[in-house]
C-alpha cells in the first residue's frame, strides 16, 4: 500500500470566475430595470406607443435574464470545490451567458412580430407622455450601463478573467438603451413630422440590432460549452514546444476551455527517451492558460515510429 501524501500531485479543480463586483452591481442593475420595466409597459399601453411597449416588453426579459445571472454568480460560488464537478463550475458563467443570448434572440423575434403587425394595424399615439417615459427609460439605461462598464473594466485592469455573464448583463443594457433611443426618435418623429409609421419601424430595427448581439453571444459561449478546441495557431505551438525537447513527437493532444479562460490539455508524446511527467509540463509552464495538463508518455521502441512526418 502506497503509504505517502498524494498531495503534491493534486490541485485545485477550481477553474470559475468569481466576480464578486460583477455580481453585485448586477442586482442593482435588476432592480433599476424591473422597475423602469413596469413603467414602461404600463405607458406603452395607456399612451398607445408600440417603441414604449417594445422597450417595456424588452426590459421584462433582460430582468429574467439578470436572474439568470445572478443565480449562474451563486451557483458557481456555492459549488466552486463540489468535487462531482469534474473540472469546476467555471461554465455556469457561461451557460447563464447563453442562456441570456437566447433571450437576447426571443426578445428581437417578439419586437419584430408585433412591430410587423403594428405596421398594418396602427394606434393612436399620445407623444408628450409616451416621449416622457422613454426618455427616462434611457437615463436608467445609462446609469446601468454605467455600472456594468465600471465593474468590467475594473475587472480587466486587475486582471482577472472574462466574466459571460457580466458582458451578457451589459448587451441586455446596451439593448435595452437602442431601444429607448429608437422611441424616443421615433415618437419625435410622429410628433412633429407626422411619421407615426416611424414608430413599429424603429421596433424592427432593433430587433435587427438585438438579433446581432444575440448572435455574437450565442457563438462565444456555444464554443466553450461544446468543448471546442484551442486556435490551431496555439496549437503548433504547444507542440512545437514539446518536440524542441529531446526527440519528442506529440501524437495527440486535446486543448479545450473548462472555464471562460481556464484550458485543460490531454497531450500523448512518443519519445524514445521517456522522462517524468513534469518534465513535459514544465516545458509549458509560461502557458498560463493551461490551466490543467494531463501527459501521456508512450516509450518508443522501434526506430521508424518517430521518422513518419
């Protein structure tokens, strides 16, 4: 029985993001949008303005989608060391920022809809109001904005990680405030010019521009929880700085995200010259991305295994 400590062969699998800064100024940012959201879906209706009730309708989202990633926060905090987490809770961060672009996407498909149907069947618009309301739903939308931007930027100067969650937050925010200006010119527009068709079509329009943000989203984190691999780029790299080593040949090696910047690498070499594990490891130890390298090290024994190309 093997009677000595493991422990310098085992580490952490904690490859999450806790963004403590991020996660509190997001359910100030909740708060901010649920209220500004029951006041706008209220005027959009007693006003008449489709733009009013659009951006309304679309707050009402991003508050579930805030939700979700208030509880993505917690979730991963709370299960940071669950041991039936292989590698960690570092994708819950991501899977609440898919799970908002899919938002994102359901938002813009209903803004369209009734924009198209607004198109054929028009409202009686009362604009002073529904202008009002607008206006001070895009100073939410600017103070949350705010808040949002401040905590990652103070994220990136510390260095920390990529937070999904917090950049999905932000869009939902950066959507929410189009969709406020798009009313605001579209009732003005009605107002003074007469434009009243202005207003279902400035609801097409950002449902145009939400669907590309939804998209853009709905890319980087699908890519991370479909385990896609490492840039081929990063790749030669990796392996050439193993083969420079010796005679070593990598004759396989997997490369994938367990976290938003956390990668874990599962590398065969064939060597006729087999040396530790942690020699190999320490030839990439200034990757500080690899966050968790497993080798594999199969001892050459014929001459011709090493010469195909």
């Amino acid at each position: 029985m093997h009677i000595h400590t493991l422990r310098q062969w085992q580490h952490s699998h904690d490859f999450s993001a806790i963004h403590h800064r991020g996660e509190s100024r997001t359910i100030k940012v909740l708060i901010l949008t649920f209220i500004t959201m029951g006041v706008e879906i209220v005027a959009g209706n007693i006003f008449g303005s489709m733009a009013l009730l659009a951006d309304g309708w679309h707050m009402g989202t991003h508050v579930a989608a805030f939700g979700i990633s208030i509880f993505a926060y917690q979730y991963a905090k709370k299960n940071r060391l669950n041991p039936n987490f292989s590698f960690g809770t570092g994708k819950v961060s991501v899977l609440g920022g898919f799970a908002s672009a899919v938002a994102l996407a359901v938002i813009a498909l209903v803004m369209a809809g009734e924009s198209v149907s607004r198109l054929y069947h028009p409202q009686n618009i009362h604009f002073n109001e529904a202008i009002f309301v607008a206006v001070l739903g895009l100073a939410i939308n600017l103070v949350s904005a705010f808040l949002l931007q401040d905590s990652h930027g103070h994220s990136s100067n510390e260095g920390h990680h990529h937070d999904h969650n917090l950049r999905a937050a932000y869009l939902h925010v950066l959507a929410d405030a189009l969709t406020s200006v798009l009313a605001i010119i579209a009732l003005f527009s009605g107002k003074y010019f007469g434009l009243n068709w202005m207003d279902p079509v400035m609801g097409i329009v950002g449902a145009l521009v939400i669907s590309r943000w939804s998209w853009g989203l709905l890319r980087d984190t699908s890519s991370i929880l479909l385990d896609q691999s490492m840039q081929g780029t990063d790749i030669i790299k990796i392996k050439k700085r193993l083969e420079t080593d010796s005679d070593n040949r990598v004759a396989d090696a997997h490369i994938w995200k367990v976290g938003p910047d956390h990668y874990a690498a599962i590398i065969s070499i064939v060597t006729h010259y087999p040396k530790p594990p942690e020699h190999y490891k320490l030839l990439l130890k200034d990757l500080k991305q690899l966050d968790h390298i497993t080798i594999e090290i199969n001892p050459c024994l014929e001459p011709p295994c090493l010469q195909e190309t």
